[in-house]
C-alpha cells in the first residue's frame, strides 16, 4: 500500500512540537474541506445542516 501524502505533511518541518504545526495548517484545512461544500451561491445542507443558509451570513468568523 502507497501513501498519497507528502513527506511535508508527515514532517513537523520548523515546528517543535506536531500539535504547533496542525494548529498553524487549520485555517486551510477547514478551508480546503469546505470549498467543495460551499459557494457564493449554495450551501449543502447536508454539510452544515439545514439551517446554514439562515446561519451563515451572520458569521464574522470561524
């Protein structure tokens, strides 16, 4: 069996401690697990629930 991730994501790279790195990879993380499910123009219910089109322009941030 292969693996499809990089040695970058396996590696701490400059961070001392794993648990830093996956703080600081977050934001795009969430980003890039959402793009796909939300767009300027539909939100999947199924997603965020049945409320998020309600929900979701009140957010300021995540």
């Amino acid at each position: 069996m292969r693996s499809a991730l990089s040695p970058d994501a396996v590696e701490r790279g400059s961070y001392p401690h794993f648990m830093l790195k996956e703080i600081h990879e977050q934001p795009r993380a969430v980003s890039e697990s959402l793009e796909q499910r939300i767009t300027r123009e539909h939100v999947l219910a199924a997603t965020l629930g049945p409320e998020a089109t309600n929900v979701l322009p009140h957010v300021q941030a995540v």
